[in-house]
C-alpha cells in the first residue's frame, strides 16, 4: 500500500544525497528518474526504461562521468551522475534525450549546477513538456486529471513497445552494416598491387607490419562498428551521435593497439569508418536516401576544422597538425566536412563501374586506388615524404587513370610501379582508407 510520508522522506533524502554529491565533487549532477504515473514507481516498465535511458546517458557522458550512484526507493529507481562537463549543455543534452528519443517524456532528467541550481527549461527558451495523449502542457493535463492514470500507463507501454520493434530492426542493420565494415577493410589490404601498401604478396613500404597484422587489426574493431551503427540508429541528433562514437573510437585505437602491439593499422580508418558507418545507420533510421548520408556528415563536421583552432598552444602535435601547420593541409578532416564528396561523386561510380563490366573485384580496387591516388592530398605520403613526392604520386597516377579509363589493367606494368614506390618508401595510406569506405558505401547502397 503506497505511503504519503515514506514517499516525502525518501523525496527528502534523495535531495540530500544529491547535495552531497555536487558538495563532494564540485561538479554538476545529473538526475534520472522515471516520468510514471500512480503509486507503483518500482513497476518493470518504469524500472526497464529507466535502465533504457541510463545506457543512453552513460554512452553520452562516458569517461566524464566521474561518479555513479544508483537510488532503490518507493521513488522508483534514481541514478546520480556527477559529471565533469558544463551544467548548461549537460541540461540541453538532457532536453533533448526528453524531446528526442522514444521513451525520453517516459523519464525525467533533472540537472543541477555545482551549486545546486536547477536548470528548467525556461532557462533555454523552452517550453514545459508536452502529455504524452495529448498537445497540451503535462502539468495541465496532470492537475485537471484529464486522462486516467491507466490512459497514460497504456500509452507508456505502447512507447516502450514501439521501441523494442525499433531495436529488432536496428539489430538487423547493426549485424549487416559492422560485418560489410569489416568485410571492406579485409578486401581493402587484399588488394594487389597496391602501390607501396601492405598486400598478401608483399609488405610494400612497411617494415612493422604485414597482411596478417591488418587482418588481427580488423577483427579487433568488429565490436567498434558495432558499437559504431547502434549508436547512429537513433532519432538523436549527429551532435550527440558523434560526442558518443569519439569516445567509443578512442576505446577502438587501444583495441587495435592491443591487437597489433602497438602498429599504427588503422587509426585514420577508425575516425572515418565510425563517421560513416554511424550515419549511414542514422540516414537507415530516417528513412533517408543513399546520398543523404553525405548531408549527415557535412553536418556532423561542419565544425571539424575547429580542432586546428589555437593550435599553436599546444605542446604536443599530432602527425596531421603538423602538416596543417607545415602545409596547410586538412587531411581527413577536410574530407568529411565535405561529406566525403569524392567517394560519393566519384569513386563509389568507379568501383561500381569497374565490377558491372564484368572485372574482378581486385580489378575493381586496383582502379578505385588509382583514382583517390590521383586526387588525394594523402597526408600518410607527406608524413614520410614531401610535398614533391605527393605530387610525383598524384601525377603518376593521374596517368594511370587516364591509361585504362577504357582499357583492361596492365598487371605487369602496375607491377612494376608498386616495386618503384617500395623502393621510394611510398605508402598512399590516406587512398587506402578511402577505398575501404568506397568499398563500404557500395556494399550498403541496396540498403536504401
């Protein structure tokens, strides 16, 4: 039987624990709850979307969460997270998880300043939440008792049932895209001859590495693309996606470091595979069009070239900061702010070209490299070499382009131009990412 008074003391003790928690910690907190109606709070439908929004919000702050405490009570179940991040934009992620996601009016999220000010939405311009029945204010709806509590509870069951037929699809394009991820890094150092890359038949211009060290890489990030596409499968906005795949990439690179004691295989593959396979699951969740993708990741990275902001403070650089500062290159991060223009505007066509005419999917690879070679301002090649060696290859290539536009591959010849490259050290690294993603593209196009 529900008690009024047991219901205030826990409400009281709850508020005190949080006050201890910004007091012991010095930073804004975070409060979930469940958003149920009636006595029974502890019922499993309240408890599992509770659970449902708690995993959302720990893939969101992740290691700036800096303490977790978890509140069994007449409330309900209660998280607190003391989280290491600005209250103000800790509140607007918490809005939007509340306006976004499927289940976000089934809880509530309240933030809390270091002081113990708690942000309301008046504070962002925002209105009071929406009744889950109808488009009048909650609180209107609560205190004029227009809908039965059974009304709201059996539209909070249709919510969480709704998102459960929502996960089985997302299960579908999670184990289809992450295999057809790793499908295409597997085919990409498969290629032969690959101009100085590492292949089955050689170590081209690499001598801490070998075929067997990028197929131990890539089995290692199988749960990364994984994690990768669950996490683009969502009605959140690409901000919030990427604020959770950046963590998770970080986590990948220490797996593929594991996995290849301590080789560099692909940490530029990380970065762009986790962009793309994301959204391509995000565009798949909207049900978006093949090339809408390009449009998610313009706008996901429409403020990439931030990251070269200031960089003259800093103490450490990375490889491609110091070619920003030496040339004036963006690398990778240039290509995505354009949404990966080059792959859909051109090299996805040529793959797919290449395979309809009948060639082997090697030929189909050769040519792509060939083509991103020629028009890449690969920053793999300026990291060992110069900008005069860049151009040497683009110009080589462009040849090679030109050469078999309409013609069969000479192997000889290509051959002999890989064996030229070893021996000038050269490794198109950047073109060979790019052609996993080419390769990956075309994998998930009859997705759409």
């Amino acid at each position: 039987m529900f008690n009024l008074e047991e219901f205030l003391l826990m409400r009281e003790k709850r508020v005190e624990i949080q006050n201890e928690v910004i007091e012991n910690f010095k930073n804004p907190i975070l409060v979930l709850r469940a958003n149920y109606p009636g006595e029974e709070k502890n019922s499993f439908v309240a408890k599992y979307i509770v659970e449902i929004i708690k995993d959302e919000i720990l893939e969101i702050f992740n290691s700036q969460i800096i303490y977790s405490k978890k509140i069994e009570s007449i409330e309900g179940p209660t998280y607190i997270y003391s989280i290491n991040y600005s209250g103000k934009n800790i509140k607007k992620i918490a809005m939007e998880i509340e306006e976004s996601h499927i289940l976000g009016r089934c809880v509530d999220i309240d933030v809390f300043d270091n002081n113990g000010y708690p942000f309301s939405r008046k504070d962002f311009g925002g209105e009071k939440r929406q009744c889950l029945l109808c488009n009048d204010m909650a609180f209107v709806c609560t205190r004029t008792k227009k809908h039965t509590q059974k009304d709201v509870q059996i539209a909070i069951e249709k919510r969480l049932e709704e998102y459960l037929n929502s996960e089985r699809n997302k299960i579908e394009i999670m184990d289809s895209f992450s295999n057809l991820a790793l499908k295409s890094i597997i085919l990409e150092v498969s290629a032969s001859p690959s101009f100085g890359l590492v292949s089955p038949h050689t170590n081209g211009s690499h001598e801490d590495m070998d075929f067997f060290t990028f197929i131990d890489s890539g089995f290692s990030l199988n749960s990364y693309f994984k994690k990768v596409v669950n996490a683009g499968y969502s009605p959140l906005s690409v901000d919030l996606i990427f604020k959770k795949i950046r963590f998770m990439g970080k986590v990948a690179e220490n797996d593929m470091f594991l996995a290849t004691h301590n080789v560099n295989t692909h940490k530029g593959m990380i970065f762009l595979m986790g962009i793309t396979a994301a959204l391509s699951a995000k565009a798949k969740y909207e049900n978006l069009l093949f090339n809408d993708i390009s449009s998610l990741i313009k706008d996901m990275c429409r403020d990439i070239l931030k990251d070269f902001n200031d960089i003259h403070k800093k103490s450490s650089l990375t490889h491609g900061e110091k070619l920003y500062i030496k040339h004036g290159v963006v690398g990778v991060r240039g290509i995505v702010k354009n949404g990966l223009d080059i792959i859909f505007n051109n090299s996805v066509e040529i793959f797919e070209k290449s395979l309809v005419s009948g060639e082997h999917i090697n030929s189909a690879m050769i040519r792509t490299l060939i083509f991103l070679m020629s028009n890449l301002e690969d920053t793999t090649i300026l990291h060992r070499h110069d900008i005069e060696i860049l151009n040497f290859v683009k110009l080589k290539a462009k040849d090679l382009h030109l050469k078999f536009d309409n013609n069969s591959l000479d192997i000889n010849l290509l051959t002999e131009i890989e064996k030229e490259f070893i021996e000038k050290r050269i490794s198109p690294g950047g073109a060979a990412d790019l052609l996993a993603i080419t390769m990956f593209l075309y994998f998930i196009k009859p997705y759409f």
